[in-house]
C-alpha cells in the first residue's frame, strides 16, 4: 500500500514543518537596510530543528522556507498593508513563522488547513495561524489591491526576474538522485523502476519522459529527466530513503 505522504496538496502542513521552514527562513531572509527595516525578525534562533520524519519533510520544509524567501517584499508588504503587522502580541522570534505560514495561506487560497487526528500540535503554529485566520479577509484584500498595483496576474510576477531566469533553466536540467546502498542495491532499485514503466538509456541525450541513465563516474547515482521529479518524489523508494536526491 501507497504510503500517506507529509504534504496533501493545497491543504497545508503538519505543525512541525512550518517550525523548521520558519527556522531555516530565519536564517537566510534578505536583511534591510536599517532606514528601510519595516518587518523585525529577532535574533537568530539557536535551538535546533525539529527532527524531519522523512526525506520529503525535509524537502517540502526547505521549499517552504525558499519560497517565503522569494516573495519575501510581496509578504511583509502585505503585512504592513492589512494592518496585520506591527502586532504586539506576536514577538519578533515569531515573524519569520508568521511570514512563512502567510506564504502558504495564500497559496491555498486563503482556504482553511487541514488538521490530522495524529498531528502532533505546536502552540507557537497554532498561535500564528489563528491570528492570521483573524485577519483573513484584509490579508487577501492587501494582496489583492498589491496585484492591482503592480499589474500582476499572480505573486510569480513579484520574482525578480533574474531569479525567474534562473528558475527556468533550472525546471528543465535533469536530476540526479544517490543509491542508498545501505538499504537497497543498484540491481533493486533498477528492478522495481521497470515495474513502473521506466527505461534505462545510455545518456541524457537518449532521454525520453518515462527514462533514466546511469552516471557515467558515479555508479550509485541515477540521473532522470526534469519532467519525472514530481512524480518520482511521492515513490515510496523515496520515502524509505533509498533513493535520495542530490
């Protein structure tokens, strides 16, 4: 049976991943000048992360971060706009939670989470999303009126646009993933990636959508179209850590 995967699409996250989004988002969030700093973030937090449960919480609190990381003007200007910061009853340790989580609010459309009966509850998320959930309606209405502003059909066109430039190049380069030989053997691996249809070829220049190649230098990387990420990421080879990616 297909394992249940951390992230059900568009309805949000466990608690725990946004703890660790909002950790790693502490630590790389683009610093203002002090004439222009408008959104406070704290001090740097030297308590560690949470433990991730698997390879892909790991991935999704990272993409997460880096996400908030990239609309990061859009967010706070949102904040500032709604009213919804400064609050005085959220500390400054707090902001890069609350600017991760309103990330994710407004990529579900401002659609309420779903919560799971073996979710482990933090007080610090739940906090944050019900102060958020307060301010719903002016949060959607500040982005709104910034989309109006800027001429914007959606927030891909608040990225900068050599970042938007370099994510294009990027979607498109094929990835590579590491052989956990620890766990399975090359053998193995190839055995169960033919039960779901894929072929191995001989290079990246013989790739087709449903393909794969050895590494020409390392024998324990396989290298796969860009097209197959998505789908090969929810492969329970992935969950167990058998395949993990580069």
């Amino acid at each position: 049976e297909k394992r249940t995967m951390t992230q059900i699409e568009k309805n949000g996250y466990p608690d725990f991943i946004y703890i660790n989004a909002a950790k790693i988002f502490q630590g790389i969030h683009a610093e203002k000048s002090k004439d222009n700093i408008q959104v406070q973030y704290g001090e740097n937090s030297e308590s560690p992360m949470l433990p991730f449960k698997d390879e892909h919480s790991r991935r999704v609190s990272y993409e997460l971060a880096f996400s908030a990381l990239k609309y990061q003007d859009l967010l706070e200007e949102i904040l500032l706009d709604s009213s919804a910061y400064p609050c005085y009853s959220i500390p400054d340790e707090l902001t890069s939670l609350l600017v991760v989580m309103l990330y994710d609010l407004q990529d579900r459309k401002f659609q309420d989470r779903k919560i799971f009966d073996e979710e482990e509850i933090i007080a610090e998320v739940q906090e944050i999303e019900h102060y958020l959930y307060r301010y719903m309606t002016k949060l959607a209405a500040a982005l709104a009126r910034c989309r109006i502003k800027h001429d914007a059909l959606s927030i891909e066109y608040f990225v900068p646009e050599t970042i938007w430039k370099r994510e294009q190049r990027a979607s498109g380069l094929p990835f590579c993933v590491w052989i956990n030989t620890f766990k399975i053997s090359l053998q193995d691996v190839i055995r169960d990636l033919e039960t779901k249809g894929l072929r191995k070829v001989e290079s990246v220049s013989d790739f087709d959508h449903y393909t794969y190649a050895l590494d020409q230098h390392c024998h324990d990387v396989l290298v796969f179209p860009s097209s197959l990420k998505e789908e090969l990421l929810n492969l329970d080879l992935f969950a167990d850590c058998k395949l993990l990616l580069q």
